[in-house]
C-alpha cells in the first residue's frame, strides 16, 4: 500500500466542509496519508496565523484535504486508522470572558477571563505558572462533507464526522465513519495536546500537529448509521443531538447494534450487560450538537461454555 505526503499549503487547507470541494489528493483504499495541521484557529508552529485566508470559506477549523478514496461509495464505511499523532512545541486554551449557556451559569461571561499558553515537549505540556499536564494529542476533526451542496460549518459533529473532539481517539485508535459522498472527500485537523472529557471551558490544548499519519480503509461488510471507534481498551459508539438525553440514546442504541454484531446479543439481552459494564461519557459539550460517547471495555464480559 502507497504512502502519500500531503504538504500544508494554502491549496491543501480549507475551513468548511463541501462535498463539493475538489479533493487535493486520489488514493486506493489501504492507504496511508502524512501531515501536519495547523492550530483550529489557523496558526502555524511558528505561532504566526497563516495567510491568505477567506473570511466566509475558512471561517471554521483549519481542515487538510479533503482526500479521495478511489471506490468509496456512499453507504459504505470508511475505516480510519490513526498510526501516529505529534503535538507541536506550543499551544494554547481559554476560558472565561464571553458568552456561552455555561459561561452564564457559572458567572464567567462578564468576567475577564483567563488565557493559558502552553510549552509542550516530550509528551508533557507545561504553562507560565508551572503547573504540567501529561499530553494525549489528537485530531479533534476526521470525518466527511454533507452529501447535501453548499458551505457547511465545521463546528458541529455529524453522523460522517467532523468536529468528534473525542480524547480516545488517539495514536493507535480506528474511528469508522458512514461514507456521505462518492469519494469519501475525508478531511482532518484540529489539533489537540490534551482535553478532557467535556472540553467544558470550549477549548481543549488547542496546537498545530507536526505529525499525523493516518490509514484510510474502505469497509463493505460494515453497515453503519453513526460513528464507531476501536482503541486497545475498548469499543466506543457516538450520539450526536442538540439534546443530550437524545445523544445519549444514539450512543446506546448503536452500543446494543455494536454488541450484536460482536456478541451475538439480541437487543434486550445487550441493554441488560450494557447497564452493567458500559460506561457514557460526554464527549464535548461546546459544538452545538452535542456529544456523548459509550464505552465498553474489551475484557468487560467474558463470555463461557456453560456444559
């Protein structure tokens, strides 16, 4: 299988999602791609923000792409394969200091607000009052266009991906996706040194990435309706909804699809070990369309010959 380098240059950026973007790269399926991504706000390693820039098209997440994948029909599954992810040397967050529905209720709209900058190097991230945070660097973005035309946000996460601000997702993970449009038209980016669970201030370490090595996999035996992951620790399943108790439900619901396909469990029979080893967690509540993620760790149920 080939390995394509894709440069960071003004040609190979976009800030919004289209299917009708015209893809800066061909590949077969089983490839690997290379990059490196800007910060989400269009900053370089060199903490410069990157010019030119289109105030309407780039006013979302510095994406790279998008790629095609050679065969890829829509209804399909693209398999993503994350091989490697680098932080860059610096990175920043916020919060505090304007309006959101939880800046409101927690008293911080009006108030200043606090900005952190971070030095990150050898997998630790470090701010101006010392205090040090282990990096789990990831791509806060992976996913495809709406199959619909026209200019769409970056911001909210979709049943094809996109903004998944996912903290699992990390070097060694596998994010399949529902396939939108022929081609794929897959994009990546948003770089993140560390998040928790939440991203609750609305912004996670955000960084350029020197590195992302990522293996693009088109999958025909998969049927998929949301976004699945692999790690090595367990399977996760998505919601995505501006209300969080329906989010909750979509994860859920293709926890019990996912435990079927696995198991071999009937719907209510996987309800009933997924009320006992299935963990939900939000994934962001920022992004407008919430998110939240069910966990079921690989060596949760064990499953015997009973004689």
């Amino acid at each position: 299988m080939a390995r394509h380098e894709i440069p960071l240059e003004r040609r190979t950026l976009h800030g919004h999602f289209s299917c009708e973007l015209e893809p800066v790269l061909t590949i077969d399926s089983g490839d690997t791609i290379a990059l490196s991504c800007l910060s989400s706000g269009w900053f370089t390693s060199s903490r410069e923000l990157f010019e030119p820039r289109d105030e309407e098209l780039d006013a979302g997440h510095a994406l790279v792409g998008p790629v095609a994948v050679r065969g890829a029909q829509a209804g399909q599954v693209l398999e993503v394969s994350i091989d490697e992810v680098t932080a860059g040397s610096w990175g920043w967050c916020q919060a505090g200091g304007w309006s959101s529905p939880l800046n409101d209720r927690l008293g911080l709209s009006d108030d200043p607000g606090v900005r952190l900058r971070w030095e990150l190097s050898a997998g630790v991230g470090r701010d101006e009052a010392g205090r040090e945070l282990d990096l789990h660097p990831f791509l806060g973005v992976l996913g495809m266009p709406p199959p619909e035309p026209g200019v769409h946000p970056t911001a909210p996460p979709r049943i094809w991906g996109g903004n998944i601000d996912c903290k699992e997702l990390v070097q060694g993970a596998r994010l399949y996706l529902p396939i939108s449009v022929d081609g794929a038209l897959f994009s990546a980016g948003d770089g993140h040194a560390r998040q928790g669970d939440g991203e609750v201030s609305q912004l996670a370490i955000e960084c350029p990435l020197d590195r992302a090595v990522l293996t693009l996999n088109v999958r025909d035996e998969l049927e998929l309706r949301t976004p699945i992951a692999w790690t090595p620790h367990a399977w996760l399943t998505f919601g995505f909804d501006e209300d969080l108790d329906e989010a909750m439900a979509l994860a859920v619901d293709s926890m019990l699809e996912l435990m079927g396909r696995e198991h071999g469990l009937g719907r209510a029979d996987a309800l009933a070990l997924a009320s006992l080893a299935v963990d939900l967690r939000v994934t962001q509540v920022v992004n407008g369309v919430l998110g939240v993620h069910a966990v079921l760790p690989h060596d949760a149920i064990r499953f015997t010959t009973i004689r």
